[in-house]
C-alpha cells in the first residue's frame, strides 16, 4: 500500500467483522477501503469507527449521497486518492 504510514492489515487475512465489511467494500467499490485496514489493526478501533457510520446512516441526519461526496472533499483535502 503504497503512500501511506501506516500499513493495514492484510485484507485476505481479515477475519470475522472485518471481513464481512471488507467483503461489502469490495462488492460495492471494487476492492476494501484502505482507512478501514489500518483501523483493523486495533479491532476496538475498527468497531468504533464502523459504530460512528452505522449510528450516522441510522440517524438520518446526512443523505447517503452527500456521504460520499463530504468524503470525497476530505479525502482531497488530506491529498489522499479517492
């Protein structure tokens, strides 16, 4: 994974959770995201992290597609590749 300081886990070697969410990842966008890797590394970061999205998307405060596009802003200003 190349740009990053941190590397993620090995994707084919997620287990339980993060591998039904790497699974959903690759299903909807190709391949698993990569933020969501280097979470993995500490599971009890990794399941905070998925808890804030699920408790976003359950809320309804913040259409699904203005997500992606408030992502895709931050994403380019940390100058990451979306």
């Amino acid at each position: 994974m190349s740009g990053q300081r941190i590397d993620g886990i090995d994707p084919e070697a997620a287990d339980g959770r993060v591998r039904a969410v790497r699974e959903a990842q690759v299903a909807r966008w190709g391949a698993p995201l990569r933020n969501q890797l280097v979470y993995a590394r500490v599971p009890a970061i990794f399941r905070a992290v998925r808890g804030m999205w699920a408790g976003l998307a359950e809320a309804g405060l913040v259409d699904e597609r203005l997500q992606a596009l408030l992502n895709r802003r931050v994403a380019a200003l940390n100058g990451c590749e979306f």
